[in-house]
C-alpha cells in the first residue's frame, strides 16, 4: 500500500499486521482498540483512527459502540534507527 487514501479503511485489522509503507503513512494518527478483558477477549483491532482522541471517540460512537470500552494509542514509527 503506498499511500493510505482513506485511512477508515484501516478499521479491522491488526495494526502488528499493517505494512511497512501503511505503518509510515499512518505515523502519529491515534487509534482506538477495544479493551481486553478475560469476559470478552478482544482481539487487537483497530476499532477508529484519526488524528485525535476526539475524532477516534466520534467514529466509535457513529458504529454504536462505547468509546469507554475502547483504549487510544499514538502510533509510533515501526521502528527507530539507530
């Protein structure tokens, strides 16, 4: 993928599994992804991206689901050189 045009298409998978090139393109987008618990064992998805807490929380409540059974994260460069 090089370049990410919409980057919702990125909701469902795995951002461990995520491309090279798609992981570059998404450097610093926050991302939501329902929190982990043994009574549901959530699987890493993302659930919303955008570039802010803000934005992530909006798309969640646009599908129904409850932004405070979600955790964001900043996504980092997919790995740092030296």
């Amino acid at each position: 993928m090089a370049a990410v045009k919409d980057f919702r298409n990125l909701v469902g998978r795995a951002p461990d599994r995520l491309d090279l090139a798609t992981r570059e393109a998404t450097v610093g987008k926050v991302i939501a992804m329902q929190l982990y618990t043994p009574g549901n064992l959530a699987l890493q998805r993302i659930e919303a991206i955008g570039d802010s807490v803000q934005e992530c929380v909006a798309q969640l409540r646009e599908r129904g689901l409850d932004p405070l059974e979600h955790e964001f994260s900043r996504l980092n460069p997919p790995f740092l050189a030296r």
